[in-house]
C-alpha cells in the first residue's frame, strides 16, 4: 500500500508539474483535407473519370475450389491441455468450424444475401472504391430521408451493417416510425472488402475520409450524417476534422481522445470518483486501471505487429484460409466479451451464426486484401501516436458505448473532449462489433442522435 500511494503521488506531480510548465497543453493541429493519388504508376494528365458503375458480388468458381483445397489440406497440431483460448484460436474448435465452412457453408448462397442490396463501384483518386448503397423503399417525402455513410473497420467489412440496413432505411415497418429514414453507403475502406488497395504508401485514416467525401460529393450528397466504430470511427474523427462543413453528425460507439491531464484525472477517479466527474457505472468501467492495461497488452499485440510489419505476417494469413480464419475470428471473440476467451467455443454462437461470421472471413479471403487491410495501421497508428489526429471534432456528436467495448469514455470527459455533445448512451449489453451483433440498440441510438440534432435547427 506504502510503495502504492508514494508512487501514485509522485506519478500526479510529475504529470502536473508538465502540464503547467506548458508541455502538454498546446493546441493540437488540425489535420489539413489534402489531396492524393493512390493508382499504379504516374497520375495520369487530365479530368478524372467519375462514373458511377454497377457492380454484383459474383465471385469465380475457380476461387471456391481453390478453398476448399486448401481447407482441405490444412496441417493441423495439437492444442495444449486445457488451453481454452489462451494460447490463441483452440485448434480443437477451429476443426468444427473448417468442417461447417467446407461441408454447410455456401457461398452462392452468401452472394444472393449480400447482392439483395445494390453495390457500385467508382474510381477516386486512381483507386476502385466499392460501397453497398441502400435507398429506402416506398414513397417518402425527400426531406425525410437523410444521407448516412458508415463505415467499418479492422477485422470488419460492409457485412456487418446488413442487419441495421432495416432499422434505418425502413423504420415503419421494423420501429412503427417514419420521422427520419436514412439513404445508406457502406462503402468499403480502400485496401478492404471489393475496394482496390492503395498502391502507394502513406494511405491513412485522413486519406480515406477525404476519399469518402469525396464519393458523397459524387453522389449528390454535399452534407450528410456519420457513423462509425473502430477504425471506421478513425475515419469519422479526421473526416469531422478536415471537412466539418460537411459532416452534418458524426455518431460513434467508438469515441477517440483522451481528456487533458488524463491519467491524474484517472488516480484521482480512483479514490475519489465523483471529484473527476464518476458515478458508479464509470467506476466499474474503468477500475481496477491496471487489470484492464494488462487485458489489453495481453489481446492487441495484433495491432503492434500490423503498425510495424503487417506484410511479413500477411504471407500466412494471404495464404491459409483456416490462419485468416483464426486470426479474424479471435478478435471477434475477445471484441464481443473478453471473458468469452475462457469459454469452450468462445461464445461466439450466442451473437452471430457461422453463417455471418464466416461471410466476413470470406471477404477478406476472396479479395486477397487482408495484407492491405492490415496496412492501416501502419500507415495510421505512429501519426495517432505523435498526435497529429489529437484534435477534436467540432461537428454534433453522437456517443454510444456497449458494455464490451475495449475502451470507455465516461459522460463527463466526453463533454470535455467534445464541445458539441449532443447525446451520450451507455448500452447494458454489446460488443465492439454494435452494428453486427445489436443492429436495433444501435439504429435506435443514432435515430435519437439525428432527431436531436433536427429538434436544434
Ligand atoms: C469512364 O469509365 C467508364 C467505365 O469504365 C467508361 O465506360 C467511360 O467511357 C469512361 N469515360 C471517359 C470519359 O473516359
Ligand atoms: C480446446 O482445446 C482443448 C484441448 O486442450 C479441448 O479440450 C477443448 O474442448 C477445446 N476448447 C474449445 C473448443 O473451446
């Protein structure tokens, strides 16, 4: 206890000493919206060609078999005793489901699920970028239905927002109102899903938030809504940054940012809870510091090895299916509830069916992208960590934060961060995957968030 309290002192000193000798209160800058070019070779001279195309998932035969051959001659080893998920993916479990992939689950099928929306394709600063466009059905009055981009992230795809597409794009039928109803783009982030990979280094979050602008440009759509989680929420940050103008509201269930002077205001919630602004729920969020630090060190060595070397671990998982499996998977695991790590079957099953989760591995797999994707991380997280992404969006913002989710913001630092926040929910169930596992909770939470927002006009 001693040692404890003499380090915690000296630690708030320090910290304090720093913070008014100046060293930790310059104003962050605001990213600038830039300009790029990501196509092979030279920018070619002239305009750059803006058609909208048609696109339909139709994967070839020939990329089917291939899998299923390599799934086939998967070399398997041995858990360790006992292991559960602690060692990584339980090979006992990750046979289960090869035999479900190779003998139940059905791709074509998979295709007509994700082709019952409409998808297009449109080259943007010399890449291919995809997204699924979903327009509301039947006869609304325009002014009721308003543009929302969301956008996924890491080890996510445009999959995971087919389940929220009815609550925002049909609210009569699925939540008996039609106040607002949303015209929908998923688009996926350069490098994922049916967009083609940057061919050029540097590609970050603020690169994709100004090719996502852009493609609503392109689309009619000057001023639109936002959401996003994860580093679709990375996104949703620099884009409410270099073009706020544009960003009617940026709703997030992963909020960035860290209040100043923020691990005094840690110590001190500590002890004194409310004196930093805590109730009871925070508390339990966010305490005991040290055993949560130590779940994460121990569940994101990924995103150190993705910021630093993502091509050389990218040669297996391009390579295996059943290691691309292992890898995406796992996350989804820990993501939807830590504790499910200890569970024989991580639990999984409770939120999604294999159908779902196998879908999402598949649009890593037949793109061959999961290296590209991984490739964010290095090109974002050392320009997050040197604080060129540290300043706060001014636009509306909408919070949302589920019980699972990796990390917490309590109300009253979310105020601090974010000067316009409008609401502020905490859900009592929910992973890190919202859209994909609670598609309702969290449609009804950026309804509240848009119909907010239109009550101030
Ligand atoms: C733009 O691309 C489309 C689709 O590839 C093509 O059909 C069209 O001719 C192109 N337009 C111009 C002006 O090059
Ligand atoms: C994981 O592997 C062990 C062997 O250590 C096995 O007994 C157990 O059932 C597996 N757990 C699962 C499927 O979660």
């Amino acid at each position: 206890m001693g040692i404890k309290v003499t380090i915690f002192i000296v630690l708030v000193a320090i910290v304090t000493g720093l913070y008014f000798a100046g060293f930790l209160t310059s104003q962050p800058r605001v990213p600038e919206y830039g300009d790029g070019w990501w196509g092979n070779g030279e920018k070619p001279k002239g305009e750059e060609n803006t058609s909208i195309r048609k696109f339909k998932i139709n994967v070839d035969d020939s990329v089917i078999d291939d899998l299923k051959q390599r799934l086939v001659k998967t070399r398997w080893f041995e858990p360790l005793e006992e292991a559960k998920f602690h060692y990584g993916f339980n090979s006992t479990f990750m046979k289960t489901i090869v035999e479900y992939w190779t003998n139940k689950y059905d791709w074509k099928k998979q295709e007509k699920y994700l082709n019952q929306y409409e998808h297009f394709k449109t080259n943007i600063e010399g890449i291919d970028v995809h997204f699924m466009h979903v327009k509301p059905k039947g006869a609304i009055p325009s002014e009721k239905i308003k543009p929302l981009l969301m956008v996924h992230g890491w080890p996510g795809s445009f999959v995971e927002f087919y389940k929220i597409m009815p609550f925002l794009t049909e609210p009569k039928s699925h939540l008996g109102t039609d106040d607002d109803t949303f015209e929908v783009i998923c688009p996926s982030i350069p490098g994922y899903g049916f967009s083609e990979a940057p061919h050029k280094q540097g590609f970050d979050v603020v690169a994709a938030a100004r090719v996502f602008d852009k493609l609503m440009s392109r689309l009619g759509h000057e001023k639109y809504y936002y959401q996003g989680g994860d580093w679709g929420a990375g996104i949703g940050h620099a884009l409410s940054l270099i073009q706020p103008s544009h960003v009617l509201g940026y709703h997030t269930n992963f909020p960035n940012g860290q209040p100043s002077l923020y691990p005094v205001r840690l110590a001190i919630g500590s002890v004194f809870p409310s004196l930093v602004g805590l109730d009871a729920e925070d508390v339990n969020r966010i305490y005991p510091v040290f055993d949560k630090l130590k779940l994460l060190l121990r569940e994101t060595g990924y995103a150190h090895l993705q910021a630093t070397k993502p091509d050389t671990a990218g040669f297996g998982l391009n390579d295996s299916p059943v290691g691309l499996a292992a890898y995406i998977l796992e996350k989804f695991i820990f993501c939807t509830n830590p504790h499910y790590l200890d569970l024989h079957g991580g639990g999984l099953e409770n939120h999604f069916t294999m159908d779902d989760l196998l879908t999402n591995v598949m649009i890593y797999w037949v793109n061959g992208n999961i290296v590209s994707s991984m490739r964010l991380y290095k090109e974002s997280v050392p320009k997050i960590l040197s604080g060129q992404l540290d300043a706060m969006p001014e636009v509306p913002v909408g919070i949302v934060i589920f019980k699972y989710e990796l990390a917490y913001l309590p109300k009253t630092w979310c105020k601090l961060l974010f000067p316009n926040l409008l609401t502020y929910s905490r859900m009592q169930r929910g992973g890190h995957f919202a859209a994909f596992e609670e598609p309702q909770l969290l449609a009804e939470d950026i309804r509240k968030f848009v119909s907010e927002i239109v009550r101030r006009e």
